[in-house]
C-alpha cells in the first residue's frame, strides 16, 4: 500500500495511507495527540494513581508505527525517573526510509536523543532490547489478534487504524484480548471515543470513561480493568 509522509497542524509528521484515506496520527497534531491521550491520560494518571508504585511500569502499545508514543514515553521516563519495560506489536514494520523522513526530534527538541529513536527502530524484533538504563522495549512483529499474553501490562496505549478503515479491531475479541493481557487496575487508553468500541469494552469487563480528545476530537476513552468486572 502506498504511504507517504505529510505535516500535521502541529508541524509534526506522520505518515498518510491514501488509498485508505487514514494517517497513522491525527492530522490535527501528531505529538499533540500522542502526549494528550497517551502521556496525560495514560501514562501520567497511572503514575498519579499509584504514587508509590515502585516496579517497573509494563507498556503495551497496540501499533508500533512511527515509533512516536514510545519515543515519547522514553523521554517522560527520562523526565519523571520511571523504568519502564514497553512492548509494541506491528504488523506491518515502517520503512527505515520512511523513519528518516520523519521530523519528531526537531519538533520534540530533543536532538541529543537521534540515536536513541534510531535505536528504537533499529533494535532486532522479538527479543527484549535494553534502550537505556531505565527502558527496555520488546517489539513483536504479529497481529493484534495474536496477542496470548495474560495479567502482564499496567497500560496500554491501544493506537490501531480507526474503525473506519479496521473495524474488525474495535470488536470484543480484540478488547477480550487487551482485558487478559493487562493486570488487575491496569488501564487502556485510547483516541476513539466510538459508542460500538466503549460498548465492545464494557462487554468483556472494562470500566470506560469519556474524556476530552486531543485537538480536533471531542472525546476519547479510558478504560480500567477492575478485580470486580473481570470475566
């Protein structure tokens, strides 16, 4: 399929499917979006929910892509001095070509880390990689509906295709699938706030809410598995 790069309104980059008419980030800021939904609601509400958690916090991030939720994710590990192990499951791995069109590290700032986010991309698939002291990513190469990993993650950033283009991946196979693989108040974030997908949730066990969206969307969801509502 045919992709190519193009600028969002934030002046970050993100990659464009045309035959699809979908982009792997919003076009209305691609690091707007990722930091808003899965920085602020993801990220640092389970740090804020658990301020004295103390083991490393398990990510898994459904559509590796770009590789932008997780570069940011480092650097906020940076920042607030958490150790995180981070998975990211792709099917369909982004060119390295396409990687080095991509304009995150000016527009982050964050020069000092080129390396690393080429690290990111680098790193081999399917064995644990040690990014940084206080990073270890794990890529997998295989579909979401493969995913057989159980009671492991603290938070996933669930990041797939919209329903529009993928509907098949806003079902309740694919959240029973997300509910198993995170622990007991673990937490989903996602941009949709699509009333099949927080019906799809509710369904297998998830308590969901709804939250403001990132610019250009009114709403987003959250979804925590609590001991109570698993099934």
């Amino acid at each position: 399929m045919k992709r190519k790069i193009v600028i969002t309104n934030d002046g970050s980059s993100t990659i464009f499917l045309p035959e699809w008419n979908e982009q792997y980030h919003s076009m209305h800021g691609a690091i707007q979006e990722a930091y808003h939904v899965f920085i602020k609601h993801g990220l640092h509400y389970f740090v804020e929910k658990h301020p004295n958690f103390k083991e490393p916090i398990s990510i898994l991030e459904i559509g590796f892509g770009t590789g932008l939720n997780t570069f940011i994710s480092y650097l906020e590990a940076e920042k607030l001095n958490l150790t995180i192990n981070y998975c990211g499951v792709e099917a369909f791995p982004v060119s390295l070509d396409e990687i080095n069109q991509l304009n995150y590290i000016e527009e982050l700032q964050a020069q000092d880390k080129a390396g690393l986010f080429r690290c990111l991309h680098d790193s081999e698939w399917e064995t644990e990689q040690e990014i940084s002291q206080n990073f270890k990513l794990t890529k997998q190469k295989k579909f979401f509906i493969d995913i057989v990993e159980t009671n492991k993650y603290h938070l996933i950033y669930f990041d797939a295709f919209g329903a529009r283009v993928q509907p098949e991946l806003w079902t309740e196979p694919i959240f029973k699938i997300m509910c198993n693989a995170l622990k007991t108040q673990g937490v989903l974030v996602t941009y949709s706030a699509k009333g099949s997908a927080r019906r799809a949730m509710q369904t297998v066990g998830f308590t969901v809410e709804k939250l403001p969206g990132p610019p250009g969307k009114r709403e987003m969801l959250r979804a925590c598995k609590e001991a109570r509502n698993i099934r």
